[in-house]
C-alpha cells in the first residue's frame, strides 16, 4: 500500500472529526457572540469600561471561532491543481453563490481584459468563502462586501472591501493583521497555498483584503 492511500483515509477521518467538533463548538460560540454584542448595545454611553470589556470578550469569541474555521479550511485544502483560470468568471460565480444570503452577499465588478491567472480555482473559492466568514464576524450586519478584480505591475488582484461594524482603529488594525490575528493568518495561509500574496488594509472604518495572484506566463503586465 502506498503512502498515499495510507493518508487518505486518515485525512477523511480528521477532516470528518473536525467537522462535527466544529458543530458541537460554533453553537455555544455563537451565543456568547451575541450576548456580548446585545450587551455592548445595552451598555450605558458614559459606561466606556464596560463597553471596553464587552467588545473584547467578543473578539476573544470571535478569534476562537477562527481556531476552529482556520483548522477546518486547511484540512480542506485541495492539493493544488494549478491551471490557466479566468478570475472574473470566478468572482462571478463566487458573487452568484451568495446572491440570496444577507449575511455572506458579495457583489464584484470585474475588470474587463486582465490575464488568467494560474491558481487552483477550488482553493481560490476556500479562499474567497473564507474571506466573506471574516466579513461576517466584523462588518456592518446585512451590507454587501464589495470586490473588484484588476491589474497591477506585480499580478492580478482581487479585492474585498466592507465597512466593520467598530470604529476602533486599534482593533481594525490588530484584526487586518496575520501576526496579531487568527482570521487574517487563516487568509495568508490559504494565499500562501494558492502560490499568491495576501495583504490587508483599514481606512477610516473599512476594512479591504487584497489576494495577488500569478498571471499566466507570457501575459503582459503594466509597466506603471
């Protein structure tokens, strides 16, 4: 028996285990989400203390839930199958799959005439779903995330953009940074895996993630 069929078997097994640890944690996860949020609405205005505390016991909930989602989606990495892939097509599509949900709805202007790219689009879309998951736990409830797609002298991008439902400059930064926060480590790493650069940034109360990926050898790139 190779090592190959010996793995197999044991990644379906761990990959199932998390899947029903996940389940069995994310519900009682959730309702602490909510009982710190609906104490953070409640809290006295001149209360800053214990607003202070409320919010940082939702993040603590929420970074836990990242532990268990990162664990999740790199066990559920594909090996990369790398292939010339047309990223507008795939954004679409990624904007189509959550047309009729409120809290991952995506909405994607393309760039017309950019190269392929070369990536896995299975693990494109782990990254892309990904992404929106962290959108959910941080942005204004019920808005879209906003992408566009494009062209820069390094690759070609792709661009999620939301409005986070704090305005703590402090923890915009601390959550849009992989050394300092579970969700955008998660995010480097599947970039990482998809042979591409994840960056984020924070303006004012948005929040954008950037994937850079390889154009196909032999595209042209800007040269400004």
């Amino acid at each position: 028996m190779t090592t190959v069929q010996v793995l197999a078997p044991f990644q379906i097994a761990l990959q199932t285990t998390l899947l029903d640890l996940a389940h069995d944690l994310r519900q009682p996860l959730s309702h602490i989400e909510n009982i710190a949020y609906i104490l953070d609405r409640i809290a006295p205005p001149d209360d800053q203390r214990s607003r202070d505390h409320v919010r940082e016991l939702r993040r603590r909930v929420i970074e836990a839930s990242w532990m268990i989602e990162g664990a999740l989606q790199m066990v559920c990495l594909a090996e990369p199958k790398n292939e010339e892939c047309d990223l507008n097509e795939l954004a679409k599509a990624a904007s189509e799959r959550t047309h009729y949900s409120d809290e991952y709805r995506l909405e994607v202007e393309t760039t017309p005439g950019i190269p392929p790219v070369y990536v896995d689009a299975a693990n494109l879309n782990v990254w892309i779903d990904t992404a929106l998951v962290f959108f959910r736990a941080v942005a204004v409830a019920h808005n879209p995330v906003r992408g566009i797609t494009g062209l820069s002298r390094e690759g070609v991008f792709l661009r999620l953009r939301a409005e986070a439902e704090f305005s703590d400059a402090a923890a915009l930064l601390a959550l849009a940074d992989p050394a300092e926060s579970s969700s955008a480590s998660v995010l480097r790493r599947i970039a990482e895996h998809l042979n591409s650069r994840f960056s984020a940034s924070v303006e004012q109360r948005y929040i954008t993630l950037e994937l850079l990926m390889p154009a196909v050898s032999g595209c042209a790139l800007p040269s400004v």
